[in-house]
C-alpha cells in the first residue's frame, strides 16, 4: 500500500512530521517497507553523454551511439537525429520509460538488425516545445549531471510503502491508515465532505443479480453518467496517481484507481455505449471466453462470477474488467459500478487463471461492505467536476443485508493478553476512535464492530 504525506494530510489533521508519521506506523504494526522519492512521468528521463556516434551498418539515416548514462558501462542506443554527435550531452529515456508525447512504453528493441537499448529525446517528445527535427542538446554545465535525472522533483515528500498483512484490509486505503493514526494519538480523523450530487437522468439500464448457493456478488451499484468530456487527469490527479507507480491514462480511469486507493474501495467504469441492453450479474458458464484489460484472454471456468450483457462477459466480478465495454478517450457515457464480492471466491477464481490485480488483492481480504455508495459518491463527484456530465440516480441492488456484529468485552483480557494496564475509559475511547460503537454494560464493554 503506497502513499504520501501529503495525501494522509486529506485525512488526517496533525502537526506530525514525515519521519514521527513513519515511526508511529512502525509501532502500531503498519510495517513500513520502503520510503523513496515521489516519481513522476519525466522520473526516469536523465542526463547522459554520446561518447561516440557511429554509422548504422544496415541503414543510412540511422547512427549507431555509445551512451553514458553514468554507469560502469556505455549502452547502444539508435538514433536518427541528424544532430547526433560525439560529445553531445542530451537526455535518455531508459525501457520500462514512457514517452510524454505519445505514450509510448519503451522496450529493448531491434531495429534494423541491432539493439537499441531505450532512445534519446527531442523537445518535442518530452513535451517541451513543437521542436522535433532533432534530439535535445544540453549546457556544459550538464557535464557533471551525467546519470541523474533531468527534471527535478519539486515535491520534498516521499512515497511510503507499507506492507499490509492479510488481517488489516481496512489499511488498504489512506483513510484507514489515517484512523489508525488517529487511534494512537497522532491527530484527528477528518470528516469526508458531501457534495450534494445533482441527478438529473433516470437510471435506465436493466441490472440484475442472479441468486446462486456460491454466487460472489451481494451488493451491485451502479450509476450512469452521460455526455461527459473524459480527458487528461490534472495535475493534482496525476501526481497521486503516479506515486501509486501506475500511469495516468485519463480522467475516469486514474478516478477510480483513486478512489481505490483514497478509501479502499474498487471500482470500474464501462463504457455505457458498448453494453448491449443490460448488465446481469451472474455465474459463467464453462469454456466462456473474456478478453480482458491486460490483453489475455481467459477461458472460463464454470461458476465464477461474471458481469455479462446479453453479449456475454464484459468482466470477472472483484477482478478485472473487459475490453469490449472499456473506457477511452473519446467515451462520453459511462456506467460506474461499486460491488461487493465474496474474498473466498474472488481468490479461488483469481488463482485459477493466474490473475492478480489491485481490485482483486482489496476484495481477497474483504472490502467494507458498506462503502458501495460512499465510493459511488466520490468518483461521481469528481467525474462531473473534472468531465462534466449529467448524473443518474444510484442503482443499489442487494441480496443479502449486512448486520454488524456484536460482541461483550472485558477490558481485563487488554492486561492479560498485551501485559499493560489500560484504564477502561481509554479502551472505549480507543475504540471509539478505530469506529467502534462501544458502551459500558455491567462488566463488559459492549462493542459494535464496524463494517470495515
């Protein structure tokens, strides 16, 4: 689980610095595994040197270079920038990079019969001017930055990790992490602001669960939102986005991987105008066939859950979605789903096929069942806000109604378990701040679990 200080800010009111925050997790059993500098889309571009320009042997136009890129060894890279020379200090961009301008995801590539091991870059490709007749030509004063990268982080936080045990779904998102923090003294939890959302559309598409012994899916909602202009996330979006380590890809996408993040709570868009007249959640049958967002395509087994139009499987329910109904950039009406799934059948489906996903890992370990409307609130908040749109009502079906469990405690049990004394009243206040509803009843503590 990734985040910055700055997105617990959002959460959580406190005058804590970076380094106490770090420590406090640690303390409180939220190992933190790794602390590293926020990245972003130009991270990976850094500074480095043609030592040496040579002729391509199979092609005329092409150059063949020596690159130091301030490791022990020089790396080939082709070039067919006619600028391309013997000492010029520019920028590479390495493979695994991605290229501003087109969003290409550059690989080690042959090309005409030799090895290109990542490129270097014009302007124009790193989206710093229209100048693209040859590749970028850097200072002196460059000399001694070969290696490090060219664009400077302005931000002065990093990115934590921290690594979540299978016990503590509620830590999958910073608000979690923030209600934790707040329980052991390091600030007070924020309240989440409601924006009245105005619904002007009928929500008119047939949605319907169909009732099986081992069906996944309890709770389905849905909401459509038409005539919006999904576009470039901005800034603030693709910030977080990227100190996720996932790459912003517009608008609707990068919201729900947000929201996902923000309150552990997965959810996903399709495209509205490739739905073929409704959406039944249902079990598949054997040897059903989806195509899905990671470009595979699984042969289904029979009864794993599947979100279906009259068409056939549009995605695996709880772990990844289709390709045939998904968004892109010129998508103007989207259906936006919040679900719930079982974590037993969500992982025995996903270990069969060999799927692993963000979506997934969340509802293996159990998902807040009663966070379905509150992650549809957020997302369409944010997509009329950042797209525009006009916004149906919500379509909240279920099949079985959640209870919250309770159970009496004896505060004694905290002395004889951990071996510290706890006065009573701060164990119900404790509780109080972890969202439990908790009262005095005789010699127990009456607690309500919270459905996190």
């Amino acid at each position: 689980m990734k985040f910055t200080k700055e997105w617990l800010n959002d959460h959580l009111k406190t005058k804590k610095s970076e380094q106490q925050i770090i420590e406090k997790l640690n303390s409180i059993g939220l190992e933190v595994e790794k602390v590293e500098p926020i990245k972003n889309e130009f991270s990976d571009f850094i500074v480095a040197k043609i030592v040496k320009s040579n002729n391509h042997p199979n092609a005329d136009r092409l150059k063949l270079c020596d690159v130091d890129i301030g490791g022990k060894q020089n790396i080939k890279v082709v070039c067919g920038a006619p600028n391309a020379h013997d000492g010029l200090l520019t920028i590479y961009a390495p493979p695994g990079s991605t290229i501003p301008k087109n969003g290409m995801k550059l690989e080690v590539s042959k090309i005409r019969g030799e090895t290109s091991y990542g490129m270097l870059c014009s302007e124009s490709e790193l989206k710093l001017s229209n100048e693209s007749e040859g590749i970028i030509e850097l200072g002196k004063k460059y000399i001694h930055k070969i290696g490090e990268p060219y664009f400077q982080n302005k931000h002065s936080n990093n990115v934590i990790e921290l690594s979540i045990t299978p016990n503590r779904p509620d830590c999958l998102g910073v608000r979690g992490i923030a209600r934790d923090l707040c329980a052991s003294g390091y600030g007070d939890l924020k309240e989440i602001k409601k924006t009245k959302i105005k619904k002007t559309l009928k929500h008119h598409l047939k949605v319907k669960i169909e009732k099986y012994k081992n069906q996944a899916c309890s709770i389905f909602g849905s909401c459509l939102i038409k005539n919006i202009k999904n576009k470039e996330s901005p800034t603030w979006l693709k910030e977080r986005i990227l100190a996720l380590g996932l790459r912003p890809i517009s608008a609707v996408v990068d919201i729900t991987n947000y929201v996902m993040f923000d309150l552990n709570r997965p959810l996903h868009a399709y495209d509205l105008d490739k739905i073929k007249n409704s959406i039944t959640v249902r079990n598949s049958k054997k040897g059903e066939k989806l195509k899905a967002l990671d470009n595979k395509t699984y042969i289904l087994k029979e009864n794993m859950c599947v979100i279906a139009d009259d068409e056939g499987a549009l995605g695996l329910g709880g772990i990844i979605g289709g390709i045939r109904s998904g968004t892109e950039l010129d998508t103007k009406n989207i259906l936006l789903e919040s679900a719930y799934f079982d974590p037993g059948i969500t992982r025995k489906t996903a270990k069969q096929l060999e799927i692993n996903s963000d979506a997934k890992f969340r509802f293996e370990r159990g998902i807040d069942p009663q966070s379905v409307k509150e992650g549809l609130e957020m997302a369409v908040n944010l997509i009329a806000e950042i797209c525009g749109g006009e916004v149906s009502g919500f379509d909240i079906q279920e099949t079985i109604k959640f209870k919250k469990n309770k159970i009496n405690f004896d505060p004694k049990l905290v002395s004889r378990i951990i071996g510290i004394e706890i006065k009573e009243k701060n164990i119900i206040k404790i509780l109080s701040k972890l969202g439990f509803d908790s009262k005095k009843k005789n010699k127990y503590i009456e607690v309500k679990i919270p459905s996190w």
